[in-house]
C-alpha cells in the first residue's frame, strides 16, 4: 500500500506517548509499504533525527511551525479568534496552511491509496470524506479530555470557558469521526464512546504497545520506599495527577511509611508544579534520557489521573518493567488490566493511599505483580503485533472504499 500519514505537532524525540505510539506504527508499516509522513516540527523538535529513526520511510517532509504558548499573547489571540468560529482552540491552531497544501498536492497526484490522520487535530489539514480512503487515528477522546478539566476546574469563568471548548470539540469530533472512511481508537471504552458520538461512523480499536525488549524487567534494585510518576509535565491532565497526588495522597502514605519518596519524571515541569513538589520533598527532575533508572528504583509506579482520555502508555512501559502499578480508574481507562492481577485500582485518596502502603509493606505482592503485567505486555502488546492490525485496519478500508 501506499500511505500518506499527517501528524501535527512532530514526532521527534520520542518525548510523549502519542509520539511513542505514532512513531512505532509508522516504523512496523513502512518495513513493508511505501510510507510518506508529512508532519510539523517546532523549535525543540528534531527533523534530521526523525528522517534518520525511519530510514524506511519513502519520504518524510517536516514544515517548522511555532505553536502559541499557553498564557502567552498569540495563544491568547488565538483563544479570542476561535471564539467566533466552530473550532474549538486546540483544532483552530492546529491549522497549517502549508500542511494542507502539502496533503492537498500528495493526494491529488493519485499516488495515495489510504491517508491516515494522525490525531484530531490532524483533520483540520486532511481531505476526509474525500476520494482516497481517509483513517482517523485517535489516541484519545479528545471531547472527554476537556469534559473532566471542566469538572475538575475550580474557577467559575475557566469552568465557563471549558464547558464551550468541550461542547466545541465533541461537535467537530462527531463530525470527523462520521466523515472518515475508518476511525481508529486505541481502547475498546474509546470506541463505544466515539461510536455513539457517531453512530454512522466506523470505529474500530487498535491496541496499544511498548517496547518489551527496550523496557526489560533487568536486575532488581528497588528502593522500597520509592514511589515514581511518569509522562510529560507540560500535558496538563499530567500536572492535575502530580499536583492531587502531592496535595490529597502523599501526606497520607507518609502517616504510615514517612521515608516514602516520589520522583516525578517528565519534561517541562511548570512553575507551579516544581513549587508544590519542592514544599512537598518531591524530586522533580525535568527531561530525562533514560526513564528505565526511575522505573527501575521504584517499589510503585503511581498513575493518580483525573482527567486524561486514550490509553496511558506510561503504565504499559511500567508494566514491561515488573514494576507493581497503582492507579485510578481514569488512569488506568482503556488498557486490558484485571485489578489485583495486574495493577491495583483505586479513585479516592484515602484508598489510593493504602494500595500504596500495603504494596511499598509487601514485597511478594510486588513481584506477583509485576511478573503478571510483565507476561500480559510481552504475550499480547508488542509492537510488531500492533502494527500488523493497524495494517489489516488499513487494508480493509482500502478495499471498502
């Protein structure tokens, strides 16, 4: 097949788990189809790295950009100019001109067989509903995602102005959904939500996966007292998990075990989270090359989400690793776990904090865990596997079309 992917926002370095996730596929498809990726990158991206991490590929094109920072005058600008428009911000900013000319010209030569839309807010810059087979690849509900900030917002105008954005995006979710010829979700909960979002839409689910042989259980040298969270710090459902964490869960986890330490690693920690976590004895610790050291000093894993959407890759790697996770529901949303066999599940602080006490007191329990979520990520999640459903996916929506 010949596939034309289109991601905005970059792919290089692997820093996020919906870069992880894209990246992976892209490299399981092109070892055995013509793959031509067209994405954007900013000025902490890498293009010359992504271009060299996928030899395979039959051509990557990469357009600079520079995306409004959140709380700067260009992102505020946008905000007031999305207002009066259908798009809620995220997808009003996610609209490349060149981007769309570039996929406008691909398609339009007839050397396309399937366009992949890599995230919603891809489809601003992609022909759905078009002549050539269109997927759309979602790694979350992104209507969901604005729908629990809103719950969880304490300020009565931020609350206002969530509740617009949210009901924004599920209009232009439904929409892109029901135009595609295929949507792609990375859970079977995402796809009952996104199919009754739009009932004449196509939805199908495409497991998550992770490196098994990179994240490897290695020798055992963890920390009993040592707690760890990871993920982008600068993804805001992220920084909401760190900040409860510290605020409702920590200080009743050192009631019973008071040497208990957490590090939290991930890139672009805000302000406001480094000071929490400082007042708190937390250890922030920023980008790092390597997650595995973190992971491997770890007793528990912790995933407090509140608000979030897709699959957490984060907990997949965790689990790769052996290590024993604590999560919420939310975190935990989407992923195939049996709580008690492969992670421990817990909502309220008061009980997230005695699965963490009793597994940081409890050794065997630990290991039991972490064997059992080591041996479900290598039996089912590869990511060779992965990629081989995602083709069949595109395969089908080809000779549908």
């Amino acid at each position: 097949m010949r596939i034309l992917w289109v991601k905005v926002g970059g792919l290089w370095p692997l820093n996020t788990g919906g870069r992880l996730r894209s990246f992976h596929i892209i490299s399981e498809l092109s070892r055995r189809h013509r793959v031509t990726l067209v994405t954007t990158h900013g000025p902490a991206d890498d293009p010359k790295g992504l271009a060299a991490a996928l030899p395979r590929c039959e051509r990557i094109t990469s357009l600079p950009t520079r995306a409004a920072k959140r709380g700067g005058l260009r992102f505020a600008a946008a905000v007031a100019r999305s207002w009066a428009s259908p798009w809620p911000v995220d997808l009003w900013k996610a609209r490349v001109t060149a981007l769309r000319r570039e996929v406008d010209r691909l398609i339009a030569a007839g050397r396309i067989d399937v366009c992949v839309a890599d995230f919603l807010v891809a489809a601003p810059n992609v022909p759905l509903g078009g002549a050539t087979p269109t997927v759309l690849f979602t790694h979350n509900v992104e209507h969901m995602i604005w729908k629990r900030l809103r719950d969880t917002e304490g300020s009565a105008w931020r609350r206002a102005l969530l509740e617009l954005e949210w009901r924004k995006m599920r209009r232009c979710e439904r929409r892109a959904c029901a135009t595609a010829s295929l949507t792609l979700a990375v859970s079977d909960v995402d796809t009952a939500q996104l199919a009754s979002l739009a009932p004449r839409a196509r939805v199908r689910a495409i497991p998550t996966g992770v490196d098994v042989e990179y994240f490897a259980p290695g020798a055992r040298s963890e920390a009993s007292s040592r707690l760890v969270f990871t993920g982008s710090m600068d993804w805001y459902p992220n920084e909401d998990a760190v900040l409860h964490f510290v605020d409702a869960i920590l200080p009743l986890i050192r009631r019973e075990v008071p040497e208990v330490s957490l590090a939290v690693v991930g890139r672009n920690p805000t302000a406001r989270l480094r000071r929490a976590c400082e007042a708190a004895g937390v250890e922030v610790t920023g980008t790092v090359d390597d997650v595995r050291p973190y992971l491997r000093d770890a007793a528990v894993f912790v995933v407090p989400l509140r608000v979030g959407g897709g699959t957490r890759l984060k907990i997949f790697e965790a689990l790769a690793m052996a290590k024993a996770v604590v999560s919420t529901t939310v975190g935990a949303e989407g992923l195939p776990l049996r709580p008690g066999e492969h992670a421990v599940l817990a909502d309220e602080p008061g009980e997230f904090a005695r699965a963490v006490v009793a597994l940081v007191r409890d050794p065997a329990e630990r290991r039991h865990l972490g064997d059992a979520g080591r041996r479900l990520v290598e039996e089912r999640y590869a990511w060779r596997e992965v990629g081989r459903q995602f083709e069949a996916l595109c395969r089908s929506v080809r000779t549908a079309h």
